[in-house]
C-alpha cells in the first residue's frame, strides 16, 4: 500500500487537523517508508515507480488492464503482479459494505452486485484537493500509456468506491464446486443461495477500526457511522470498452479492498445510514487491441495478482 504525499509531508499529514494529523501518523513512520509506498508527486517520477500490465485471460476484457509497481525491494516470481494501492482518507457519507453489497438474492443480478462507500472532505478542502491530484495524477498516467483519452477529470469533490461483490472465474466447475463448499457462507440459512458457476464471491470487504493506542481490531459493519472519520486502502480500477466501430474513453475507478474506522475522541454515536444504490448494468466485453507500451502477461503462465500491505495490514493473495 502507497502514501499520497504533500509538498511539506510523506503522509500529506500535515494539511489535515492536529487531532486527525496523530491518526494518519499513527499507522507508519515517515523514516521507515520504502520507495513503492511513496505515491509519486509528478508524471515524471510515475513513469519510473508503476506501469500498466494487461492480463490477457482476464475474464472481464474491460477490466483487464492493471496499474502496477513497476519495481519492488523484495524477489518476487517473474509472472507475480502487485496491483498499485492507495490509502485514501474521509469522512464517511453513504456506503453499503455488508458481505454481499446491494444484492438482492436474485442469481441474474450478480454482475450488478456492489459494495460501495463515498467519503467527503467534512470542509478539509487543502488535505481533500492534495489527494484528489495525486489520484488524478495516476488516471493521467494510465490514459497516456493506454493511449486512450479519459472522458473528464476522473476525481473530483466527493470519492465514490465500489468493488465487485461476484466475479467470473477461468476454472474447473469441480474447483468451483470446492470453493463454494468450503465458504463459512455455504451452511448459514440466513445468507441467500449464492450464483452458480462461472460467478464466483469476492468475499466481505474487510472493517477495522483502530483504537486509541493505534492497534487495530475487525469490526462489524453495524458499528460504522456516517461522520465517521475513516482510511481506505483501494486500487485503481481501469475499465476500457472498445469495439470494432469506436473506441470509447477510459475511466480509473477505484475499488475498496480495506476500511478502517479511525473514531475522534470527541465523536458522539450517531445513527447507521444505509443506502440503496443504482443498478449497475453490465456492458457486453469488447476487444482490446495489444498495446506496445504496456507489460502484457503470457496467457499460457498462471499470473497471481498479489496485494502489497504496509504495517498491520496482513497481505492478500489471490488469483486474477
């Protein structure tokens, strides 16, 4: 996981208030940071630090371009990607983050199926704008290297996030099988009957909340609150729709992958917010013509997408 910096701080701590500065700096100091979690502060220093790999099996052809570390301090195997991440951090405003999102239990609606949160600045407009031009410096960076315009300025005043609650898999129906029966989900009565092969759950969006001491503990959703000062570990999600006839703009996302809850001394309880969001419809997969800039991934290897963590964050590992 990456820092967005300002001019004056590694952590961009400096621009939030003094109460919120101790949070940010509770997580890592500043001296122990290596060169792949300092997010870079121009085009030039992005150039060297990420780049953007295609996976060509990637089961969703829109979502298969992926902003990457392009270098590394430990060996890694020669076909393991790392997923650029960053650490994002707000004021809770809407959000739907249960295990499975905004799913309603109907099989068909799987690929509409979302968890999602927005966070707000709460009036911090310098430490709001300092990050919304580091993670527009990234969807610059990925539409010159894609070659392919970006529709407008991609992050604006309000973050909206959202990931996938069921995914498509390349795999053996047995293996799937074998996954869906080893699921803490596959026994409860409660939880809806989940979508047949190829849909595969993602699994919960990981809550935390961090104490006064700076240890942090996994949380129910039920315990965050709109107001809520919160960080969020996401990565980009970069969704190019071509076809024969046109080509469309690109847009980076992102998606959420940890949220952790970080409560203000002062803070009083407030009430739990819930949110229905729009349906998302699916776009039919396009194709995507090979781009020589970019690090394209051997078909026939089994490319593992890893997920880099810095302090208390455990390190997820999972397939494409």
């Amino acid at each position: 996981m990456s820092f967005l910096p300002s001019p004056g701080h590694l952590l961009g701590a400096d621009l939030w208030p003094g109460d919120l500065q101790t949070i940010i700096q509770n997580h890592v100091s500043i001296h122990q940071l290596q060169q792949w979690e300092c997010f870079p502060t121009s085009l030039c220093h992005m150039i060297e630090w990420a780049t953007v790999a295609r996976h060509l099996t990637a089961p969703d052809r829109r979502r298969s371009h992926l902003l990457v570390y392009k270098t590394l301090p430990i060996p890694e195997p020669c076909d393991a990607l790392y997923p650029v991440s960053v650490r994002i951090y707000g004021f809770l405003d809407k959000f739907c983050v249960s295990d499975f999102g905004n799913w309603n239990g109907d099989c068909a609606r799987a690929a509409c199926a979302v968890q999602s949160l927005t966070i707000n600045s709460m009036g911090n407009t310098a430490a709001w704008r300092n990050q919304i031009e580091c993670l527009n410096l990234a969807a610059t960076f990925a539409s010159c290297i894609l070659k392919i315009p970006l529709p407008s300025v991609q992050f604006r005043h309000h973050l909206h996030l959202q990931r996938k609650v069921f995914s498509k898999r390349l795999f053996d129906l047995q293996e799937s099988q074998a996954a869906r029966n080893n699921s803490p989900h596959a026994q409860n009565a409660h939880i809806p009957k989940l979508p047949e092969y190829p849909w595969e759950w993602n699994g919960p969006l990981e809550i935390l909340e961090m104490q006064q001491d700076g240890n942090v503990t996994p949380i129910h959703e039920l315990l965050l609150s709109r107001g809520d000062f919160v960080e969020i570990d996401a990565e980009f999600d970069l969704v190019v729709a071509r076809n024969y006839y046109s080509q469309s703009p690109a847009t980076a996302d992102l998606a959420p992958q940890q949220a952790t809850n970080a409560p203000l001394a002062t803070n009083s309880p407030t009430e739990v917010q819930r949110i229905q969001i729009n349906q998302i419809s699916e776009e039919q997969p396009s194709v995507h013509p090979s781009e020589s800039t970019m690090q394209e991934l051997d078909p026939s290897s089994s490319q593992l997408t890893h997920r880099h963590s810095t302090g208390f964050m455990p390190v997820n590992t999972a397939p494409l």
